[in-house]
C-alpha cells in the first residue's frame, strides 16, 4: 500500500564574467499506509506526504576575493489519518533561507564574513496559534524568523581557523563560535583538534503538539552543544587511514517524557543533558 512520485533536476553554468550557478529543484509525492506506526493496535493508519522545493547557488572570484550567495525555498504538505480516510493532522509549511558571504585570500590567510536569514510558516490543524478565522482545512498557524551574523579566519602558516558569529532569533541572541587546529609532525601525517558550539531551536511540534496522550509546552527554550573533536590523517602512496573521536556535550535538550502526575502523558520538556 505505497505510492511514491519523484522528480528532480539540477543545472550548473558557469560564466567567465558572472560566475557560477547552481540550481536545484525537485518534487516528491508519496501516500502510504502505516499499520501499527504510531500504534500497534490500530491497522489503519494513513498518510499522506507532498515536497517541492527550489534552491540557486552563486559564486564568484575576482582576484584575492571570493563572493557567493545562496536562496531556497521548500514547500511541504503532510496529512495523517489515524483511520484511513478521516483527516486527524493535516499540516502546511514554508521554508524560506538566503545566505550571502565574502572570502578575502590574503597574506595571513584567508578571512571570511557572511550572514543567513531563515523563515519557517506553518499552517496546521493542531500545531501554533488558534486563528481567529480559519484558513481552509486549517486553524492554527505560526511563524519565525532567525539569523546569524559570523565572521571566521583561517591562518595559511598555522593551520588554524576561528570564528565567531551572533544568532538572532525569537528567544533573543546566541553567541555561536568555533575553534581548530592541526599540525603535520611528519610527511604524510596531520593531527587536528577543535571545538565548536550549536544550538537548536524547539520545533512546532515540541512547543505546541497536544493529543489525548501528549501535552505541548511553550515555555522551550534553545538546546545548546559543544562539540570537542580530535582527528588524525596519515596518506602513503595509495592508502589513506583516519580516525576521529569526538566529544558533544548537549544541555537543555528537549523530549517528550512520560509524566503520571500529569494523568500518565507524555509532556515536552528540556530537564536532560546528553554527552
């Protein structure tokens, strides 16, 4: 009980005087039905999936400095049935980014400074805020903006890189920053070291998602992470051996936890740290 629909295409130019352009676009329509998916006793759950989306990439060299930019944009629908043919979710969301950044190659390295934008909007059944008037199938909608502002460095003679950059988003600014290195103490062979800090933003669906099972919290706030990581490269002739460990230390992290003081529901919280 599958039905799955695919199309995509990509097309690359590259000009002497403009630059190069990427551009990318595809479709993807599939309908499935899902026994026992999100419960075991239930053989008649159904859902419904339709993606397009659309993204265009440019670059640019003009001597020591490098241009690029970079937009995209995903359209998706989704519609779950806990029995087949009566819609229980039915969800519809915009993803829109934009990306631009400079690059300047110069005696000391190479020094970069660039910024995002992300828009999320979806329309929904159950996930955002109630509309006063509701649009079509759905009534509750919600939308948010977010942006990062970084400017990085990387040193040719040293072998070491840096940045630094500030997140903008509904729950005010990050600090977002990252650290490498390497050193090369013999011909074939490079160490390197880094450190770097993320963050996430809750989902629609953490912050706003109730069921007769399942209560929502909007009181979420970003998860943040840092990620130490220790790596190894040793290339002989034919043969290339790496190793790479890491460490990511994750606090506030958000997950459903079942709660029996809250009549035995699954409640969205950020009480964990994961490393």
């Amino acid at each position: 009980d599958f039905s799955n629909c695919n199309a995509y295409v990509r097309a690359v130019c590259e000009a002497p005087r403009a630059g190069l352009f990427d551009f990318q676009a595809g479709y993807q329509d599939r309908d499935f039905g899902s026994n026992g998916f999100y419960a075991a006793y239930n053989p008649d759950q159904w859902e419904h999936t339709a993606t397009a989306l659309g993204s265009l990439r440019w670059l640019k060299t003009a001597g020591r400095f490098s241009l690029g930019a970079a937009a995209s944009y995903r359209k998706n629908f989704d519609r779950y049935d806990w029995t087949r043919g009566t819609a229980m979710n039915r969800h519809n969301t915009d993803n829109v980014g934009a990306k631009l950044w400079a690059d300047c190659d110069w005696a000391a390295g190479v020094t970069t400074v660039g910024g995002d934008y992300a828009f999320n909007h979806i329309y929904s059944t159950n996930l955002g805020d109630k509309l006063s008037v509701p649009e079509g199938h759905y009534t509750h909608a919600k939308a948010r903006h977010t942006g990062n502002l970084w400017h990085a460095k990387r040193w040719r003679h040293f072998d070491a890189a840096a940045s630094a950059g500030v997140s903008l988003t509904p729950y005010g600014t990050s600090a977002l920053w990252s650290l490498s290195g390497g050193y090369t103490p013999a011909a074939g062979l490079h160490l390197g070291i880094g450190a770097f800090q993320s963050m996430r933003l809750p989902t629609f669906t953490d912050l706003y998602y109730s069921s007769p099972a399942q209560i929502n919290n909007l009181d979420l706030i970003p998860e943040k992470a840092v990620t130490y990581r220790i790596e190894a490269d040793y290339v002989k002739d034919r043969w290339n051996a790496s190793l790479r460990t890491y460490y990511r230390a994750g606090r506030d992290i958000i997950d459903w936890v079942w709660r029996e003081d809250m009549d035995g529901k699954w409640h969205s919280e950020q009480t964990s740290r994961l490393d």
